[in-house]
C-alpha cells in the first residue's frame, strides 16, 4: 500500500505516470466556438476559482472493466477536459467509479485543470484512513484537492483525520455532503460549528428547498457549494419530453434544455459548482455549454421556475 506520506504532487504524479501531454493545451471553449472561457466561480476559502460546469460519477462511471463502456467514457472525459471542465466527484460508494476515472484519466489529455474530489463512506477512523488512501491509489491523485464526508456518514470522526490531511497537505480542501433533502438539519447544524471548505447537496430548478436556508447560510459562512442531481437524477428530461424551450432562453445563451436546467442551478449567486453525470458524449458537450455566455438574470430565474412548475 502506498504510504499517504509518500505524497507526489499532482505535477510529478502525472509525470511519473508519463502521462502530461506535450503543449496540447486547447483553450476552454475553442471546441465550443466561444471566445471567452468557461465561468469560474471563486472557492471562498481561498480564492481559487473553478470553472462552474463540473462532472459527478455516481453510476454513469461504474462500469468496470467493460471495454466498450469505457472506450466510450473515454471520450466523455476528453469533451469534459477540452470544453473547460475541472472538477471530478466520485465516491468509494460508487462502485467501479473512482477506478474507471483513474484508468481513465492516463489516457487523457489537456487535463492540467483536474480538480478531484471524493468522499469517505465507512465508520471508524482507520477504516476512514485506509478508503481514503485507497481512493487517492484508485483516481491516481496526490494530493486529493477535495475530500468530502459522504451523507455525513460517522463525521465526527473523520473530521478530526480530514483536518490533518489539510495540513500536512495530503488534501487541500475538507467538504461534507448530502443529497435529496436528507439531513439537511445535521449539515446546517455542522455547517454552523464547523469550518468547512465545501459542502455539496441536492438543488435544482424543481427542488428548490435548498434556497430557502443552506445556500444562504454557506455564503454567511464563507463555504463554497457543489450542487448534485441538477436534473433531478434525469427526471427533469422527462418532465419537458416534447416540450419546446421557451424562446426567450435566448436571451441567456442557452440552447438546450440541458443548458436550461444547468444555467437556473449556477445563477443562484452562492453557487459555486454543479456537477451533473453523464454517460454520453453528446449529452457531455452539452452540459459544458452551460459554463458559456450569459447567465439568467433573477426576473428570468423567476420566469424559468414558473415555466417549469407548469408543465
Ligand atoms: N450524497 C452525495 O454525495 C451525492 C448524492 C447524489 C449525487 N451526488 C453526485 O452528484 C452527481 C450528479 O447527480 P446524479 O448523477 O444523481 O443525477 P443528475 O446529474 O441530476 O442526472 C443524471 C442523469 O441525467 C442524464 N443526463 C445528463 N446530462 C444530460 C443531458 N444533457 N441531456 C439529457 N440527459 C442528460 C444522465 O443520463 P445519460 O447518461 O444518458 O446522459 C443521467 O441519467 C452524481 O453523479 C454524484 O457525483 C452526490
């Protein structure tokens, strides 16, 4: 097993592995046609911005060694890079996934923006240890820039871990999750006591409960969010099935109802970064668009909501 301490940086990781790509650095969003880069969001706690389009894992990357699966993500991990995209979520509860990305990511260029993050999802602290350290071995990144408690699962006990890893910088920033409206109680009440970097649950343009008192509270707080399900796990699609987009989705550069769902989550003003999952290039390159040209303004978040509740 890999020694924590051992640490590689990212840089000297990639080398190692022989895997940085010769000056192929294609600007975010020349595949787009769009002259300036994707929006970046700032991590309040440091100030490092992050481009607002991520990517989550959760059973789209849980393949395993099904070679025509991952030829095909392959391919939806290259479009996420080349159109600007940094952050990666995956999970030790995600089956294969945090593997697949890592196998995944030696064969992929341009990605020097790689920003990854995962979480830990066991009880005990040394059971936490070692699936951490596991996770770093399996997505083939040190230092892990964000690890996350996942559904805070036994927090109070990896807290404590978490908050050493940052400082002896096997990590670079701690974060704890939820989803669906599960212990949203529990996270305000940590988020309120605890100094967190991040912290990553459920909202989008039909589950809106988020608005309400998390979101507000991390921006008091000073904690960058990750938004998961921002298509309502894919219902949203459903929801809009033969519907048209109204025409006035113009007016924010959006062209698609994918972009729709994606722009109403990262015009909310303490968003920080969504992350939706996909398994399909085409479905991929459009999710990225959303990180490009304008974004709704309230009155038309207003519109967009009430658009949506009517059908
Ligand atoms: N507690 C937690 O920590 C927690 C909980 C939930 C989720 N998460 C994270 O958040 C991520 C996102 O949530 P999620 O995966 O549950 O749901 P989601 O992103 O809301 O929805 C994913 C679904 O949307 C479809 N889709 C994606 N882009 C599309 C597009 N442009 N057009 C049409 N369909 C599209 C995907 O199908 P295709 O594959 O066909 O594109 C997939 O079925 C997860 O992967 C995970 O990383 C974390």
């Amino acid at each position: 097993m890999t020694d924590i301490n051992e640490k590689l940086t990212r840089r000297t990781f990639l080398k190692v592995a022989g895997l940085v790509s010769a000056g192929i650095a294609l600007r975010p969003g020349a595949l787009l046609g769009k002259d300036s880069g994707m929006i970046t969001h700032k991590i309040p706690s440091s100030g490092e911005k992050i481009a607002v389009i991520g990517m989550g894992t959760s059973r789209t990357f849980d393949v395993g060694g099904n070679p025509d699966a991952k030829k095909a993500l392959g391919h939806v991990l290259q479009a996420f890079f080349d159109n600007g995209g940094a952050l990666i979520d995956s999970s030790p509860m995600y089956g294969s996934a945090e593997t697949v990305v890592g196998d995944l990511l030696k064969n992929t260029a341009n990605k020097e923006a790689l920003f990854a993050a995962t979480k830990v999802w066991t009880d005990g602290r040394q059971n936490g240890v070692e699936q951490m350290q596991a996770s770093m071995r399996r997505m083939g990144v040190m230092p892990m820039d964000l690890m996350q408690i996942h559904n805070l699962r036994d927090w109070r006990v990896h807290l404590p871990t978490l908050r050493r890893w940052k400082e002896d910088g096997s990590i670079r920033y701690i974060g704890i999750t939820t989803s669906h409206g599960r212990y949203h109680e529990e996270l305000e009440q940590i988020m309120r006591t605890e100094p967190l970097d991040f912290v990553q649950f459920s909202y989008n343009i039909a589950n809106r409960e988020a608005e309400e008192r998390l979101l507000p509270l991390a921006a008091d707080r000073g904690m960058a969010t990750l938004v998961n399900r921002p298509f309502q796990r894919g219902e949203l699609f459903r929801r809009v099935k033969g519907k048209a987009l109204p025409d006035w989705s113009a007016e924010f550069d959006c062209s698609s109802w994918g972009q729709f769902f994606l722009k109403f989550v990262v015009s909310h003003p303490a968003v920080t970064c969504v992350i939706p999952a996909t398994s399909k290039l085409r479905h991929m390159k459009d999710n990225m668009s959303a990180g490009f040209g304008r974004l709704p303004t309230e009155d038309m978040r207003r519109r967009m909501v009430e658009t949506v509740v009517s059908m």
